[in-house]
C-alpha cells in the first residue's frame, strides 16, 4: 500500500516536472537542479557562478528552503530576479512547487534558472523537479565518505561539485577516496572540485555549465 501511494505521488510529480521542462524549453533556459547538504554551498555556488556568467547569459533562481527569506535576499541583492520557497518542513522542493515559482519568474529575460533544492541529500534526489540537470554539490568539511552513505543523491547526478577545496588539507580530505566513491554509483557524471572562496577550479565548473547551456538555447530557437 505504502509502495502503491509513493508510485502514485511520484508519477503526479512527474508530470507537472515534464510541463516545467516543456516551458524552460521553450524560453530557451537551461534550468540546473542544485543539491546538497546543508551549508554544503549552494548559494555561495549559484552567487559565484552567476557572478561570472557572460552578459548574455542571464540568471534567475529559486531558493528552496523550509523556512526564511534569507537567501533569496542574498541572490535579490545582486540584482538576480528570484523566487523563494518556503516548504514549511517538506524536506525537498517538488514539481509543483517549481511550476509555481515559474510562474513568477521572468523566463524570456533569462537563459539559467538555477533551482537550490533543500539542503538534504537524500529525498530532493527522487523528485524530478523538470530541471535539465541535477548537480550534486559535496564539500570538504563533510568529508569524503559522502558518496558511499548516500548513493542514491551521487548516482543521479549529472556533475558533482567538491566545494570549500580550500580546506580540503584542514579536513584531511581524501580526494581518491571521494572519486572512487562517486565512481562506484555513477561513472558518467564530471566532478568539479573547486572554491567560492578563493575561486580556484570555477572557471572549469562553468564550462561545463555553459556548453549544456548553449544546448538549451538551441532546443529554444528551434521552436
Ligand atoms: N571556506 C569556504 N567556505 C565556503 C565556501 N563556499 C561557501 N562557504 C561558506 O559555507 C557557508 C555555507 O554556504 P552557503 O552557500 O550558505 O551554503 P548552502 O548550501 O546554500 O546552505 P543552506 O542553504 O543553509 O543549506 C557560508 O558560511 C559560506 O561562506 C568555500 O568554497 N570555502
Ligand atoms: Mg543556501
């Protein structure tokens, strides 16, 4: 029964997350799916990527959280158009939620919708949210057995990010371990092992990011 209610939830999900991508197609906007643990980086990710986007790749964001406005103010007072959600406890964003914030968004004034999930690494890794990719950011201080705990979050991923590489000596970070970690769920997915802080390994991140981008921009002209 418990297993017939989640089939069903899971699939109403779906669909609505198929309409969301049907629009986001159609604008031409590449929406990316950021998850992660708390304080992991998600907002210090968005900020700095957003920071260095050419000029006519323009963002937008909604911030999932189950409670506040404090980082759709932050991403607000770099001028970037965001929506804030607020779960009120839920532990991941769904398509619903998404498709709503859409709604007030300004999507033909913008090429990236970045969607910054609920920090949790376990359920906003099974709702498709209609977002083209799901990043899953890590970082140091979490340390590097992350992967094998939580497979399910690294197996679905389409890049992983290793954020706070400044600290990586500090936490005694073993970076090997990391990548044979995510290897061993997922043997696709790039891992971008960089820092807001110092910016160090950004430039590579955003490449990456950029060329699905450009992919998005097509699938909207041709329509
Ligand atoms: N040293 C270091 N600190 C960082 C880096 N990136 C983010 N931080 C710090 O980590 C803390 C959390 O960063 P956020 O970007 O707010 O993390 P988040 O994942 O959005 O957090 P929640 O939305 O609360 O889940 C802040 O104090 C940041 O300044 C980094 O690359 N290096
Ligand atoms: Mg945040």
């Amino acid at each position: 029964m418990k297993i017939a209610v989640k089939k069903s939830i899971l699939s109403a999900n779906d669909r609505v997350a198929g309409e969301n991508r049907a629009r986001l197609d159609a604008a031409g906007v590449l929406a990316v799916n950021l998850m992660a643990s708390p304080g992991a980086g998600k907002t210090s990710v968005i900020l700095a990527t957003a920071e260095r986007l050419p000029v006519e790749v323009r963002p937008g964001v909604i911030e999932g959280d189950l409670a506040s406005r404090i980082d759709a103010d932050r991403v607000a007072g770099r001028g970037i158009p965001v929506v804030q959600i607020n779960t009120g406890g839920g532990c991941h964003l769904d398509a619903p939620m998404v498709r709503s914030a859409l709604a007030q968004l300004p999507l033909d004034a913008m090429e990236v919708l970045f969607i910054e999930n609920v920090g949790n690494l376990i359920c906003p890794a099974e709702f498709d949210l209609g977002a083209h990719l799901a990043v899953v950011i890590a970082s140091a201080p979490e340390g590097h057995d992350k992967p094998y705990k939580y497979p399910g979050m690294f197996a679905r991923a389409d890049a992983v990010v290793l954020n706070k590489a400044d600290l990586l000596d500090v936490f005694a970070f073993d970076l090997d371990d990391f990548r044979r970690g995510v290897a061993l769920v997922n043997r696709k997915a790039p891992i971008f092992v960089l820092s807001c802080r110092t910016a160090d390994g950004l430039g590579v991140w955003m490449d990456w990011m950029l060329d699905r981008q450009r992919d998005a921009a097509a699938r909207g002209e041709q329509r």
